[in-house]
C-alpha cells in the first residue's frame, strides 16, 4: 500500500516513440505501462500520489545480453543517434528517478519522461 502523497515512478521505454524491428512486443508492453501511468495519476490524484513514467532510451546494462555495454559497434551506433554523443549510464537514469521522488516534483503527474540524451530527435 502506498501512503497518501507518495510517489509512483513506472518505467517505459524510447521504443514506444520510435521503431527498431523486433521489438514489437515489447514497445507495445511499455505502451501500456504510459498508459496505466496516466490512469494511476487521475485515480489517485484525491490522495496526492504522483505517477509519471520515465522513458530512457538504450543504456549500457545487462539488459538484451549488455549488447548496449559490451558490443562497440552498437553502442556507436546508438550514441550517433543521441544528440549528446553517447549512450546512457544507469546514473543517468537513477538521477532523473530522484528528482521525481522528491519533494520539488510533486506537480509534474501523469506524465512521460525521456530519459534519452535527446535520442532520435
């Protein structure tokens, strides 16, 4: 149970603005996360719980096998497409997710985040 006035901070993804084959499945899942972040920030508005979604875009983790991380070739790739040269960090990320639970956000609600370096802009 989350208390009145909390926070909520769901994650979606940069595929549900732009495509790459064989993702399909997936950026319609993240899709649906945007989604059920807006309906979450109007049902519990009454209590003061702020929802939003953030959506970063590649980051160099574990995530699909750390091809972001461990393959060169891709991760040129990706940070060519980034208006800041490069791919993401896990810290990039967790600052955003900060700023949002803390106490000067609290008027930002229902909303979708890029997290992305200006990616695919």
């Amino acid at each position: 149970m989350i208390r009145d006035g909390g926070r909520i901070v769901n994650t979606s993804s940069g595929l549900t603005r732009f495509t790459f084959p064989g993702y399909a499945a997936y950026a319609a899942m993240k899709a649906g996360i945007e989604v059920l972040t807006r309906y979450m920030a109007k049902e519990l508005g009454a209590r003061g719980i702020v929802v939003n979604t953030i959506a970063p875009c590649a980051i160099e983790t574990d995530f699909g096998d750390g091809v972001v991380r461990d393959d060169s070739k891709t991760n040129a790739h990706i940070a060519g497409a980034t208006a800041l040269g490069r791919v993401g960090l896990p810290d990039d990320v967790g600052g955003v997710v900060a700023a949002l639970l803390s106490d000067g956000t609290h008027w930002i609600n229902g909303q979708r985040i890029e997290v992305s370096a200006g990616m695919m802009l």
